[in-house]
C-alpha cells in the first residue's frame, strides 16, 4: 500500500519539485515548484547526533547548488580544485578512497575523453544525501563516441562529499582500465 511507504522528494531537471515513495515507486503527487519545507511542511527537527551536513543544516535548495557547482567543476575538467567540495578521506564505493586517488580518476576519464561531459538529469535531495542520474558524453581524440548514463549518491558532511556511491565503471567506457576502482 503506497499509504505506509515513506515519502521522497527529488528534484526534477524539467523544473520543479516531486513527492513519491521513498522506495523508488512511482510518484504519487504533481510537480510542485518549489520544495515541501518552503510549502510550509518542514521536516522534523533532526535529533541529537543526527546528520549534520555543513551546508546550511542539510537545506534542500543549498545542497542542490552546491551539487551543481561540484558538476560544474566537473564539467571544466578543474579536478585539482577538488578539495573545495570532497573530503580528503572520501569513500567511494565502501572504500575509502581519498582525495588525491578520487581527483586522479577522475582525470583518467578526460584523458581518455577530452569532452567528457556529466548533464544532470535528476536529482535527489534527502537530508544530507544527493541522488543523481546522468547521462555522460565525450568522445576520444581519434573521434570514438562514448554515451552513457550513470546513477550517484553522495552523502554530504562538513560541507564536502564524503560518501560516493556509484555505478560509472570506467572499464565501461572503453580504454580507461588502470585496475583502480571507479570515482563515481
């Protein structure tokens, strides 16, 4: 019964705001224009010990910017400013992984695909946590195309990514496979 399942909201690309089954279900109310908490339904107070994300206690519209300026840097190949938005001890994938190792993996994809391109399709924002679908493009020097999509979830803490949950394999890709694990 969609009535006992806990609600979501994410953030829809096309504009806008949905509330649905938090476990993935189908949406059961109409796109809003703006989030729950600003529609005068704020969330419960978070309890003692309760994520604590750094970003405006966890507020949906601040965490949202600060995944689109992290996409942006993205997007300008700029990996050596990582720092400003991920932690020194990230842990993508369960393992920690740290800064230097997520920026340099970042790297191997441009390399091998000099336009590499994250665009956001969706977004997720639940208390300290970011969902996002994307479709990612580039194309090799020699001309070889490379579409696909790719699903995130980060978890935000201190003001930087610190969790990054992923499924882009860059073995995926084609010609980046330098036995590391996958950034994102």
């Amino acid at each position: 019964m969609t009535d006992s399942l806990p609600q979501a909201t994410h953030y829809c690309s096309a504009g806008g705001y949905a509330s649905g089954p938090a476990d993935g279900g189908q949406l059961t109310s109409a796109v809003r224009s703006r989030p729950p908490a600003a529609a005068g339904r704020d969330p419960p107070a978070a309890a003692p010990g309760a994520c604590r994300c750094g970003v405006v206690d966890c507020d949906r519209t601040q965490l949202e910017s600060f995944y689109r300026r992290y996409l942006q840097r993205c997007n300008e190949h700029r990996f050596a400013e990582r720092g400003e938005f991920v932690a020194e001890d990230v842990e993508v994938n369960g393992t920690v992984q740290g800064l230097r190792r997520y920026a340099d993996g970042l790297s191997a994809v441009v390399e091998a695909y000099p336009d590499y391109h994250w665009d956001l399709r969706h977004l997720l924002v639940d208390g300290c946590w970011l969902s996002a679908h994307l479709v990612d493009t580039g194309a090799t020097p020699d001309g070889r195309s490379v579409r696909t999509q790719e699903f995130a979830i980060y978890r935000v803490d201190g003001g930087r990514i610190a969790e990054v949950w992923g499924d882009l394999d860059r073995r995926r890709l084609g010609d980046v496979d330098d036995g590391a694990p996958a950034p994102l």
